[in-house]
C-alpha cells in the first residue's frame, strides 16, 4: 500500500512538472483525466485559481465528457460568485449522470448558496441514496453543509441516518451534538456528545462543548468538571480556564473562580476581561482594595472597558469613596451610556453626597432605559417629594402609566403611591391586582421597601387568589 501511495504521489508531481513546463513552452501536451484532477486539486489546494482554471479548462478541451472535471469547474465557477453559469453546466451533464454522487452533490451545495432549501435536500437524499460505499462520507459532508447554512433541523436527519449505521463515527456525532445544540435540545445534545467521549475521552473539544451546554442548562459544576476534562487533555487550553472560572461564579465559588481565572492569564494574550473578571470576584467578596487594584489592570489594558470602571466605580463607592465612585462611573458612562446600571449607581453617589436633585436625573436616566427596575422607581418618587413640596403625585403616576401600560412596576409603583402617600385602598388594590397579572414577582421588591402594605388583608387575599399562587410558584 505505502509504495502504491508513493507511486501516485510521484505521478502527480510528475504531472505538474509537465503542465508547468508546458506553460512555460506554449506547449500542449496531453494529460489523462486523472492526472487533471491531480494537478487542479494540488493548485486548488494552494488557492492558485488562476492555474487550477487553466488546467481545467486543458483538460475540458481534451475530455469534454468528464463528469469529474466539469463539476470542478462547476465549483470553481460557483466559487468565484456565478452560480448560475455553474448550473449550466451541470445541468447538461445531469441527465446522463443522474447516479452521480459529485454531481448531485455539487448541485446541492449549489442550491444551498441559491437558498433553495428544498431543491438541495432532494439532491442531498438522491447523492445518498446512490453513494453505497461512499455512503458514510457523503452524509456527513451533507451535514456538515447543511451545519454551514445553519439548516440545523435537516442536519439532524441525515446525521441520524449516518450514525444508524455508523454509531462509531466521531465526527457524526460531533456534528449531531454541535445541531443539537443549535436546535436547543440540551440534553440530547450531552448524549450525543457522552457517545463521542465514550468512544474518544481525549476529545478536547468534546469535553469543552459539553462544559458550555452544561452551563447553558445552570449545571455549572457539572460544567467545571468538564473543563477540568479538556484541561488534562490539553493543559494549555485558556478558554476551558476562562469559561471553568465563569462556571465556579456562577455556583458562586469566588475564590476558585480567582484561581481558573489567573491561569488564563499566565497562558492568554487577550487578558483585560479576565482581569474584570477577577476584581468582580474580589468585589463579590468584600475585598474592595484587590478589586480596585485588578479594574485598574483592566483598564490599562483597554481603557475603553466600560463595566470595569463601572466596577472600579461601585468599589470605590463601598469603600466610601463616593466622589472618586462617580468619577469612575462618569467614564463608564461616556463610552456607553445606554446601560441602566451606570445610571442607577451613578445616581446612588449623587444621593450619598447629597445632591439630589442631580441624583433624580440619574435615576430617570436609567429607568428610562429600564423602566423594570421597580426599587429604582420607590426612589424616584420618594426623591421627587423631597425636592417638590408641590409635586402632584396622581399627576406623575397617571404620565407614567400612560407611558409604560405593559410594565408590571409601574402598576406597583402606582399600587404603593395610592396606598402609602394618597391614602386610596381601591385604587392600591386595582393598580397591584393589574401588577400581578404582568409579573408577580415585583412582591419581592415590594416586600423589600414597603412590608406593611403586603400585610393588608386586602392585599393577602389578592396574592393567595389561586391564578397568582401558581404565577409565583411557577
């Protein structure tokens, strides 16, 4: 077998030193079919187009019924944006080649760039169905298209077919569990890859796409032992470091997270993230002073990183730094000042260093982006009394419903100003019964802010109704 590879390789070589010479005489010389194909896939291969459409368009000259040579042409054609000219040609080759596997195949693909989904599958089944031997390569190499095109669903019934009769196909299933994925069947997706990592447990990339689906369902731990996986199989494989310390602060492991973290610094490159990402761990665990230090690294890094001054910013502000927080928070707000946290925070400084006034704008400014964020709202009332002994409460409740009708925290919002400031029970429980029915999980807000009013028996009776019971419990 060795010396009938090298005899071919030598043939091939062969043949491309005449078709060079050839160029070089303004010489024609004869060339097989085979010795064509050869010479085409090696300046292909090389993305010599020029010379891989020369070759073939010799070998056309000499063998105008080579199916082989006219679907490469086809392709080169296709390649180069002219599908349409490359359907011509197969088209006139089609009738004679019907049990053709490449010509059925390249009219797929072709097809495919058409977005003529239906017509490609009906190529793609008919080049299955006349493979035989072939049969194992050609179906992943139509799922594999079909993946590219994000045709995940049809994907999926021809990977189904292949590893029917080839279970042990790592790539298959490779293929099956990447469609999987896509198609958001998770934990079929695990299965498929556990079969793969059963026949292969030094899959890198199996043990790493396995740890991400287990993220994307919360089984975060499962997903850290995952990555510990990909990382003894390769130990250098930074982004297995990266997402593992994503998982461990999930699950709420700080510290390990700090430790997965620092390894992909030592091996990594792109490191202004990661270093975010540790001083929020340093953050999350009341080590203002590192978490300071490690948004300071990230921004000298990338000074356009706007959560790190965000994060630098509310340090800072837990450290009693209000001013210097502010300062912070103004730089994230500067490189992106859609983001409702910058204004909720920056509205918090305001408030500690008692400008008011200044803090109320900031608070507009984020429920404006985020009109969700009820606790948000109880300030914004709470500071608009404060500053305007005139301020007409009904007035400001009945503009902003009719702002955001849809949104469950302005009808608590409205529910506690009746209750609380208005003295209006009827109006109190029509506003929280509208809330409920949007989104009953504002109680929690409520119960944060204002514990009397859900002690109300009027207001009990609404929330043990049974429609909102299994709303909560959902």
């Amino acid at each position: 077998m060795q010396d009938f590879l090298r005899a071919s390789h030598d043939e091939a070589l062969q043949a491309i030193e005449r078709f060079e010479k050839m160029i070089s005489t303004d010489k024609i010389e004869y060339f097989d079919v085979h010795q064509i194909e050869s010479i085409y896939d090696f300046y292909f291969e090389k993305n010599l187009t020029d010379q891989a459409a020369k070759i073939l368009d010799i070998g056309l000259s000499q063998h105008p019924n080579a199916a082989s040579l006219i679907v490469k042409k086809a392709m080169l054609i296709a390649e180069n944006g002219d599908i349409d000219e490359a359907l011509e040609h197969l088209y006139k080759i089609e009738p004679i080649e019907s049990t053709n596997t490449d010509v059925l195949m390249t009219l797929g693909w072709i097809m495919l760039q058409k977005h003529q989904t239906n017509k490609a599958l009906n190529y793609f089944w008919k080049a299955a169905k006349v493979s035989f031997e072939d049969k194992e390569d050609t179906l992943l190499e139509i799922a594999y298209n079909l993946n590219q095109y994000e045709l995940y669903v049809e994907a999926i019934k021809f990977l189904e077919e292949l590893l029917k009769t080839y279970p042990q196909n790592e790539n298959a299933l490779f293929e099956y569990a990447y469609s999987l994925d896509k198609v958001l069947e998770y934990q079929q997706s695990i299965d498929a890859y556990k079969r793969l990592l059963d026949i292969n447990p030094f899959s890198e990339n199996g043990w790493y796409n396995i740890g991400i689906i287990y993220n994307k369902l919360g089984n975060h731990l499962d997903a850290c032992q995952a990555y510990d996986f990909t990382l003894a199989v390769n130990p250098n494989h930074e982004e297995a470091y990266f997402n593992k310390g994503n998982s461990l602060v999930q699950s709420g492991h700080f510290k390990e997270a700090i430790e997965s973290y620092t390894e992909h610094i030592t091996i990594s490159k792109d490191t202004a993230l990661t270093y975010q990402y540790i001083a929020d761990c340093w953050e999350q665990l009341n080590n203002y002073d590192l978490a300071i230090r490690f948004y300071k690294l990230a921004i000298k890094l990338s000074p356009k990183l706007s959560d790190a001054w965000y994060g630098m910013g509310t340090s800072l502000m837990e450290s009693a730094n209000f001013q210097g927080g502010i300062q912070a928070i103004d730089q994230a707000i500067s490189i992106n000042a859609l983001n409702a946290d910058y204004w909720f925070a920056h509205a918090r400084g305001l408030f500690e260093l008692d400008k008011a006034e200044d803090a109320a704008h900031s608070l507009e400014n984020g429920l404006n982006l985020d009109p969700d964020e009820l606790t948000g709202w109880f300030e914004l009332l709470k500071l608009k009394i404060i500053l305007n002994k005139d301020f007409v409460i009904i007035d400001y409740i009945n503009t902003i419903s009719e702002r955001y009708p849809d949104t469950s925290a302005i009808h608590y919002l409205a529910a506690i100003a009746h209750y609380h400031y208005l003295k209006d029970k009827q109006n109190a429980l029509q506003a929280f019964k509208k809330g409920l029915s949007i989104d009953p999980d504002g109680i929690s807000d409520i119960e944060q802010d204002y514990p009397s009013f859900l002690q109300d028996s009027d207001v009990k009776e609404l929330i043990n109704q049974e429609n909102y019971k299994n709303k909560l419990n959902e």
